[in-house]
C-alpha cells in the first residue's frame, strides 16, 4: 500500500500477497499465541501468504504443517515446496459450491482427515466462493479449531462505512452468510476486532460435546 491507498496487493519474498500491508504482524501474534499444529489455506495464488506463514512458524520453531489447495498452479508457487508447503491443486467444491466436489472424493476425505487429527487446525477461506468454502468447512473443524474467511465485513453497511478505501476495496462473505454456520457450529469470534481490520473473520470452535457437527 502507498500513500494509504487500498491497493490490495502487496509483495512478500517475491511472491505476490492479496493482503492488506501489516497482516504478517497479526498472524505473527495469532501464531505465537494459538501455536496450531496445522493450517490449511484455501487460495494459494501466488503464494505470499502461504510463503509468510511458513516464515513465521520457522522462525518460532513451531511444529504446524501448511496444506495449501488451488484450482490451478500460478507462476513460481512450486518455490514453496521447498518450504515443506504441502500444494494441492485440485476443486474441492461442486461446481455449484453447494457440496464438496463429488469427483475429488479422495482429495476431499484427506482434507478432512488431515483437518479431524488430534491438535489444533487453522482453516483459511481465501478461494473463489469464501461463503461456500466457510459453510462447508465450518463443518468439519472440531472443537478448538480455528475458522477464518478474507474479503470479510460483517455487514454492506460496515463495508461502506468503515473498510471501503480505508482497509480494504473486496467484500464477498458479511454476517447474514454466516450467521447459521456459526450457531450450529458453536463458533465464537476470535480477535475479530483484530481481524477485521485486515478483512478476515475469525472465529474458533467451542462445543462442549466437542462432537463436529459434519
Ligand atoms: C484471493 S486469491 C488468494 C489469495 C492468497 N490467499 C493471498 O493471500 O495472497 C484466490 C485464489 O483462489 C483460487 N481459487 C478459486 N477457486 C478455488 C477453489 N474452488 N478452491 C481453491 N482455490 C480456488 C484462485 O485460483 C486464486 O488463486
């Protein structure tokens, strides 16, 4: 970002993040405090996101495994093998995004066995259909997990007033898409206040049972 201008794209190591400029000091925080032992994004792009996450837990020695997943394999990701990211290019959703995607059956049960293991799981929204990828995947966290979802304002309303050319210019998932998943799923807000200014939802999963509702 320059001048305070909402440009959407910043730069990390080279490889393009479609994030506002400061998020790596708040997931550098959210790392430091939760210490998950796994992190799925969904929406590699270029990979600065991913790449800075991978930084991050190298540099405080955590033990969490990132399982990143893309319907396609942009320009230089690959680099992030080399960081121990695990690439999944593949659909996990129906092309309605109704349900996952029947025909990826394989990938989408190691998806959820690799989110169900014991120890703590972050999940990140930031594919083509955030709402659908947050509905679904709300489903399948357990109780601790962490659920987030980017281009987040809880509100059109909030949006306008609040994020719009200050924090950021993309909206795609607000409150009322949300509100149903977070009830059946005993989502509590984490951070928010933190989040939302960089656009993210944040929430964790508390159920006393601790049975997942998928
Ligand atoms: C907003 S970008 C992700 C930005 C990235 N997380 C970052 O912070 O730099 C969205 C990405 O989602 C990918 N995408 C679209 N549909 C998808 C799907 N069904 N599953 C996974 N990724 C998808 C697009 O190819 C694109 O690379």
């Amino acid at each position: 970002m320059t001048d305070g201008a909402v440009t959407g794209v910043t730069d990390y190591r080279g490889h393009m993040v479609l994030q506002r400029d400061g998020y790596a000091d708040l997931f550098r925080k959210f790392l430091d405090r939760m210490k998950p032992d796994r992190i799925v994004e969904i929406g590699t792009a270029s990979g600065g996101l991913t790449l800075t996450l991978a930084d991050l837990i190298e540099q405080m020695k955590l033990h969490c495994v990132i399982r990143s997943y893309d319907i396609a394999r942009h320009a230089g990701v690959t680099a992030l093998l080399r960081n121990g990211v695990q690439l999944i290019t593949v659909n996990l959703f129906d092309d309605t995004y109704r349900c996952f995607n029947q025909n990826a059956t394989r990938e989408v049960v190691s998806l959820i066995e690799f989110i169900r293991q014991p120890g703590k799981t972050v999940v990140m929204c930031d594919g083509g259909n955030k709402v659908a990828e947050f509905n679904l995947l709300a489903g399948v966290i357990k109780d601790g997990d962490h659920i987030m979802a980017h281009d987040f304002a809880w509100s059109e309303n909030v949006f306008k007033s609040e994020i719009e050319n200050k924090i950021w210019n993309w909206h795609q998932i607000s409150g009322d898409d949300v509100f149903a998943a977070i009830d059946k799923n005993s989502l509590k807000p984490f951070w928010s206040r933190d989040f939302e200014q960089y656009a993210w939802l944040s929430m964790v999963r508390r159920r006393e049972d601790g049975e997942p509702t998928w």
